[in-house]
C-alpha cells in the first residue's frame, strides 16, 4: 500500500513562510535534491522579516502576506511555517482552507531530516554501484577463470571469462554444485554430502593444485587451480572460497622443451661415451658373427644361436646410430621445397606395406602446392615416421589421411589415423626420449621428428581422442618466411 502511494504520479506544490535565511536554505537544498522526477515543487514564500533581502533576489516569488500568496498562487497544496510563531501559526490554522495542509516547524525538521537522509543513501548507493561496477570490471578482465563458493556449497557468482567458458548465462550458473564443472576440487576440498564442505576448510590456508586435460579438438591443456578460503573477520570461521583456475598452457610446453633440453644434453655427453666404449667392440661382435654364419662346420643349432647374435649386435647398432643422430647438431642446407612432391614420394614406399595391412590411404593435397621452407629429405622421413607409427596403431585395419595446406603463415602436412587415440597420461610424454610403449621401441620416433622440424624452425602438433584416432602435423616455415 505504502508502495503504491509513492508510485502516485503527484506533484506537492509549496509555500513557505519563514525569514529570508530560512527561505535562501530552503530554495537551494531542494534545488541540490533535484528528482529526475519532481514530485516537490517550490512555488512562493512569504517573508516574516522586515530586515531580509529584497524580494528580486530571491529565486521564487515573495510576499508580505499570505493570503496575498495565496490568491496568487491557488495551485498551492501545502504550506511550510518555519518561523515558530505561535500567534501566526494558530491563525494560519484558522484561516487555510482544508485543501492546504499547515506543516509547522517541527514536522518541516522531520521532513528536512528524512530528506537529508534520502540524500545520504542516495550517495551511499551510488558510491557502492561504482565500486562493485568497477570491481566487476576488473575481474572480468581478467584471462583467469574465477568462482565464489558459498558457505552452503554452492556456487555464489563468477566471472565472465568462467561464464563464456562454460556457455552459460551467469544467473545459470549461480547456486550449481561447483563438482559439475571442477570434479578435481574433490581432491583438495573437503566434501559433504556431495558437495564441497566450507565450513571445514582450513582458515587462511591456500590450495592449489595442476590439472592437465584435452580439450574438444583432442589438444592437452594445462592449468592451475588456486583455492582461497575466505573467513568472517569477526567468528573466523571460512564462510566463503574464491576459485581460480589458470591457462598455463603455453608456460608448461616451455618448460617441457627446457626439461627436454637438459635431457638432450645429458643424452649427448651419455652417446659420446657409448659410442666410445660400445661401438667398436659391437662392431667386432658382428662382424665375427657373420663370418661364423658361414662356416659350415657348425651344426643347425649353432647358426640359429650365432644368427641370434648378429641380430642383436644389429640392432644396437641401430639403437646407437639413432642415439647419435639424435643428439649430433645436424649441419644442412635449408631450402625452399613443393610438399606435396615430398608426400607422394613418401607413401610410394609404404603403399605396399600398407596394402598388405588392408589400410586404405586417402590423399587430400592443396592443389596449390605449397611451397615450404626445411630440408626435404628429413621432412620426407618425419612423413614415414608417421605414417608407420599410424599403421602400427591400426591392427586390425583403418583408414590413413594424409592432407597438406597453408593456414596462419605456415605450410603444414598432417597425417590422421582412425585408431585408438592416446590416453590422456600418455599423451603429455609422447614427446620425451626413449618413452615408448611399444615392446621394441626405443622411444626416438617422435622426439627426432620434433627435432628436427625445430632445427629449421618448424614444429610439430598432435591431437588425439581416445577412440577416435590420432591426428599430427608437421608445421613448416612458408617460401616467403625467415626460420
């Protein structure tokens, strides 16, 4: 009801009596109050003292009486009588018609207060609005993905960058279980009844803790997840916690290139030994391996195990011409070369192989020809190394897409397979030296192909979802581009 009644589209007309200070004062504190909507309306004043100002200088019409003010105004609806006179009150009592309400000196302060404070309060809201507009502003600008938890559990408020992240409406999101979108705050959190217990949380204590996942496209992401347990300042107790969950995506493939670094070089002081200590002796095993092969003196059983050795003795010949390439700074000449070219000559040699296996390759050149920058032989044994490690995936089968393109500024020649994809936690070492789940393998294949596309600037990207295959591309310096 009383709502309603200040919703009323009414205006209060006034007239005043009171000395010029009063009347000054009262002119210039409606003025300062001025609504959008004016429903207080300063008409007239009459003017109790001889000794005032003159009556032009004021900013409303004045007169001496009040029934002069009156007649010159029957628009008025209220008369304020600030002079506490009582004789001139009472006869003001007397003499206003029932239309006009009298407002004596006690009630005017009472009104005159309640607007000061409404002026007060209108400050203060203003004030606030600013500081929390400017507040939001701030966090929203923030890279960073930010939630409030409150002390039920549930989720208070977020930030924009969080909101668009998850595609939903802020108010959408306000009062969800914060587990939906961050299951791994179970592991640092405690939890109640499925959700996540505030109230148990240590005071002034922060969390953190790294989360690796791939995102839509199958690429590994890897952020950092901050947890702050907010307390009441008076109790102590936690009532709130703010969660901050950062990209540090690009930090933590540096630091991977620098911990893949120091491995190099340690692998290279390890091969220059090795070389030195293994390689000749292995060499003299082989090669009187290969001659006691021929000697027909020895029985069938004594070729099978002398054959043994010779493998053997190959294959860590092998294993150590690898090491030894890995690590040796190779000294080639870059040149411009057409990529398409490299790929056909490449799966010319597999194509047999691949036929045998019943995998069915499928080429999807740019029929521009990209030309990109490198040295062709290496990119065309990057290619096979690819294609074989796709075709060992596929056991059973499948299909191999081979495709090249230019996009950002780069040339780049990918190969997709329709296999079993990489688990998660293997896919954040596939890039490391000597991992290999393979049984034989000596985990080579992929750091060297990495290698070498970075010693011509280039580079190399894998995506894979598990169960829907694997898909890596080999990125390369355009004709036009510096290495």
């Amino acid at each position: 009801m009383f709502e309603s009644l200040l919703r009323e589209d009414h205006c209060d007309c006034i007239g005043i009596l009171g000395n010029s200070i009063v009347i000054t004062s009262l002119i210039q504190l409606l003025k300062d109050s001025k609504r959008d909507v004016e429903d207080i309306n300063l008409i007239a004043g009459v003017l109790v003292d001889g000794n005032g100002l003159p009556s032009t200088d004021f900013e409303i019409p004045i007169y001496d009486q009040v029934e002069d003010m009156l007649a010159a105004h029957p628009e008025i609806t209220m008369v304020f009588e600030l002079s506490g006179d009582c004789s001139r009150v009472s006869k003001l009592r007397r003499t206003l018609p029932a239309s006009i309400t009298l407002v004596e000196l006690p009630a005017a302060r009472f009104f005159l207060k309640l607007h000061a404070t409404d002026r007060l309060w209108i400050a203060c809201k203003v004030d606030l609005m600013q500081t929390q507009a400017l507040f939001k502003c701030v966090v929203d600008q923030l890279p960073e993905d930010i939630l409030i938890i409150g002390s039920n559990g549930m989720i208070m408020d977020c930030n924009k960058h969080f909101s668009d992240l998850v595609g939903e409406d802020v108010r959408d999101i306000r009062y969800k279980n914060p587990l939906v979108y961050y299951e791994s705050l179970a592991t640092v959190c405690p939890i109640k009844d499925g959700v996540v217990d505030v109230e148990a949380m240590t005071p002034g204590k922060r969390k953190e803790f790294l989360l690796s996942e791939a995102d839509s496209e199958g690429k590994m992401r890897f952020y950092r997840i901050y947890v702050y347990p907010i307390s009441d300042e008076q109790s102590g107790n936690v009532v709130q916690i703010v969660v901050m969950r950062r990209n540090i995506t690009n930090r933590t493939l540096m630091e991977q290139r620098l911990r893949q670094s120091e491995r190099m070089a340690t692998v290279g002081e390890l091969a220059a030994y090795v070389a030195h200590e293994i390689r000749n002796p292995l060499v003299a095993m082989g090669g009187f391996a290969k001659v006691l092969m021929k000697n027909k003196s020895i029985d069938h059983d004594g070729h099978q195990k002398v054959e043994i050795i010779f493998e053997e003795a190959s294959r860590l010949d092998k294993l150590l011409k690898n090491i030894l390439n890995f690590v040796r700074a190779q000294d080639v000449e870059i040149v411009e070369f057409d990529v398409n070219k490299e790929v056909e000559g490449a799966l010319k040699l597999l194509s047999h192989e691949c036929e045998k296996k019943g995998i069915k390759i499928e080429l999807e050149l740019d029929p521009r020809n990209p030309v990109g920058q490198g040295v062709p032989e290496q990119v065309k044994q990057c290619l096979i190394n690819l294609v074989i490690n796709s075709m060992e995936a596929l056991v059973d089968g499948g299909r191999i897409k081979v495709s090249t393109g230019v996009e950002d500024g780069r040339v780049w020649l990918k190969v997709s397979d329709d296999g079993p994809g990489i688990p998660s936690e293997m896919r954040v070492r596939v890039f490391d030296p000597f991992y290999s789940t393979k049984l034989n393998g000596n985990g080579l294949g992929l750091p060297m192909v990495k290698k070498i596309m970075e010693d011509f600037g280039g580079d190399i990207e894998l995506v894979s979802c598990e169960g829907e295959g694997t898909s890596v591309s080999l990125l390369l310096p355009t004709a036009m581009a510096v290495a």
